[in-house]
C-alpha cells in the first residue's frame, strides 16, 4: 500500500490480518504466504485494505475500540530495514501472541527496507523527519473517548523517533499527555547519553518506560560502530554502572532478554509469550508498568496504520 518513498503529509489505512491457528504455526513467527493470496489456514494473508482519510481514521480507532471492548491501543513504530508489510504483519503477530486486549495500531515511517549503510543512513533521517507525523497520531488517538489508555511500542531505529516524538510534545505543551501511559523500548538503537538527555528533558510528568534489551545483540554493536563507539541503550548491562544507578534514577523497568532463545535484535517479538510472562511477573510484584502520574479458525486481527 506504501512505499518507501517520503511524503509531505501523513496518510491513512485500515488492515484485516488472518492468522492460521495456532497448531498450524510456530508461535513467534509470521507465515509468510509462498505465492499470493496464501492459505489462511496455513499462512498470514491480508483479508482486507483500504485507504482511509484523517476523520475516517479517527473513527475507525473509537469504533473498533467500542466494538472490541477494547480501551487500550498499541502504537507499534517500527525499526530499520522495515517494510510497510513487514511491520504490519509483525504487529498483528505481536497482537495475536501475546493476547494483549488493545486496539492494534501501526505508525509506519518510509524504511528503504534494506540493508547497507546509505540505507541506514536514509532510514535514519526519515525516522527523524516523522516525529512530528507521529505526535500527530498520539493526539488523534488520545482524543477518542473510546481509548483510555495508550501504551507506545518501539523497535530499534524506531525507539530513535519514539523519544525524539515524546520529548518534542513535552516541549510544545508542557506535558506528554495523561493517556499515554507506557512506553516499550525493545532493542533501542538509541545512544546511551541521548536517551539519558532526552528523559531528563521530558521532566517528571512522563509515561512509564520498560526497557527490553539483549547484551548480545549483533545488530546494535554493528550500528555502536557507525556511530564510532557511542553505546546503544538497547544491549547495556543493566548491572554494570554507570547504566544501573541511572536507569534505576529515571524509574525505567528493565527486561534482559539475553537469556531467551531467537535472533537477538527481535528476540522479543520471537519470544513474546515468555516476555509477557516476565512482564506479569513484575507486575505480580507490584512494578507496574503504568506511573503515577499521569482458535481453532482463522484469526484475524485488524491493523488500523497511518504512514
């Protein structure tokens, strides 16, 4: 539906994902179909996808929300080397794995989606230039009365975009906004410093941050060595100081993922359940994820995208 290409302005999708049963598929994984439309049975296939204006996005959000009894929404941003198609057919996996009750969203920014260092490059700057498209959505979204809660979930290059979008609304308006309550930074290809700067920055009225890292990440040590050496947040040692004193200062709820099974840069999303269940773990033990402040069919989950 989208390319790769920038665009001057935001533009609107709806998207229906089936997803085969969950015997006919490894959990973790997208079924890509080998020859299109696919089996449904058998593979991920897009059921459905239309175009749809701001005010039709906008209603889409409540009326799935209502429909759904859903009072949450997931906005999932993406990373490097991403694909439209890619990160669509991600987050429903995400959705449909880790049964999180929330309105699926995407905010899909024009990855070459590719791998090389001009395309790192590109997809550096285009994550830059949509932080302004993705303050957009937060408010579009946080306005329908049918959402209550927002929980903003990043990838790598996409965490990048996630904080330049959080920071730059604490600036404009003084705050983040009460609706959005969490953020999820999975494998943050973000330098250690600016993340630290850019938390300080957004002050004490901000949404609670998990961080989710592996310390073998290859992918990371690979971009720490374009950026001549700067640490990436997304494979620290949580206990190694200076990060533990300062990631326990800014309140940030750490996973490391090193232990798990799957290919290190996207072990969270390979391995979500065992990740959702080190998250209930924490929060049996009263680490809430929000601060104080502020089948035996065909499944289908819908995605509802703007890019």
């Amino acid at each position: 539906m989208f390319n790769t290409e920038r665009a001057p302005e935001m533009s609107y999708a709806r998207i229906a994902v089936s997803i085969p049963p969950d015997e006919a598929r490894k959990i973790g994984e997208i079924q890509w179909p080998p020859s299109p439309p696919g089996d449904p049975h058998r593979d991920f296939v897009t059921v459905s996808a239309e175009y749809l204006d701001k005010p039709a996005f906008s209603a889409a959000v409540g009326s799935v929300a209502k429909a759904t009894r859903r009072s949450k929404a997931i906005i999932f941003v993406h990373g490097f080397n991403n694909r439209f198609d890619d990160a669509a057919y991600r987050l429903a996996q995400i959705i449909q794995d880790s049964k999180a009750p929330a309105v699926p969203i995407l905010f899909s920014w024009p990855s070459r989606g590719v791998i090389g260092l001009r395309a790192y490059e590109y997809d550096r700057e285009s994550a830059s230039q949509s932080r302004d498209s993705l303050d957009q959505l937060l408010d579009s979204v946080a306005l329908s009365p049918n959402v209550k809660e927002v929980t903003v979930l990043c990838h790598s290059m996409g965490c990048q975009l996630t904080l330049e979008a959080l920071q730059s609304r604490s600036m404009r308006t003084g705050k983040i906004g009460a609706k959005v309550k969490n953020v999820l930074l999975v494998a943050p290809d973000v330098d250690f410093n600016v993340f630290r700067d850019r938390m300080q920055q957004m002050g004490n009225s901000r949404p609670r941050f998990g961080l989710f890292l592996s310390q073998d990440d290859r992918a990371l040590k690979v971009s720490k060595s374009l950026w001549g050496g700067a640490t990436r947040l997304g494979d620290v040692n949580p206990d190694e100081e200076p990060y533990k004193s300062e990631l326990s200062r800014e309140n940030v709820l750490v996973f490391d993922l090193t232990h798990l099974q799957g290919e290190s840069h996207s072990r969270a999303f390979d391995e979500v359940t065992s990740v959702m269940g080190m998250i209930k773990r924490r929060l049996a033990d009263g680490q809430q994820l929000a601060g104080n402040e502020s089948k035996a069919g065909v499944v289908s989950q819908q995605v509802l995208s703007p890019q």
